[in-house]
C-alpha cells in the first residue's frame, strides 16, 4: 500500500474516516483533519492487521487501500467511542 504517496494517504484518509463515520453509530465531531487522521491510522491499522495477522499480501490499488483503511479506521472510532463514555 505504500505507492499511493502522500497526497493519495490524504485522499484514501479523508476517505475512509468518512465511512467509517458513516458505518459506526453515534457522532463523532472532529472536523476533517480529525477525519482524515482517524482514516490514516486506520489505514496502518487494517494494512498491518490485513498483512501480519490475516497473512495476507499487501491491497493493490485504490479500492483495496480503501476498504482495508475503512475497516482499521471503524476499528479506531470503536476504540475511541468507548475510551470517551463516561
């Protein structure tokens, strides 16, 4: 996943922090950088997980960076949903 370069982590970011707002209930209000930066970290997270856990070979392309990113950034918004109830 790491030939998109830095402009296409940013787009797949901002992306897949969308969605995965979109898939995990509640409301989360961080704005776009706060968007993109939970897609980014979801993108490391569902790339590491997708290749050392799952052995599986690295996504190609936009989509399979897309739908990796998205699934480690609902991870993260998990994560941080319940590190925020009180």
């Amino acid at each position: 996943m790491g030939d998109l370069g830095f402009f296409g982590w940013i787009i797949i970011g901002l992306l897949a922090g969308a969605l995965a707002g979109f898939f995990v209930p509640g409301r989360e209000r961080m704005g776009c950088i706060g968007t993109m930066l939970v897609g980014i970290v979801g993108g490391f997270i569902g790339g590491f997980l997708w290749v050392n856990v799952l052995n599986q070979d690295e996504a190609s392309g936009w989509l399979g960076a897309l739908v990796i990113a998205t699934i480690g950034a609902i991870i993260v918004l998990f994560v941080l949903r319940s590190m925020s109830r009180d």
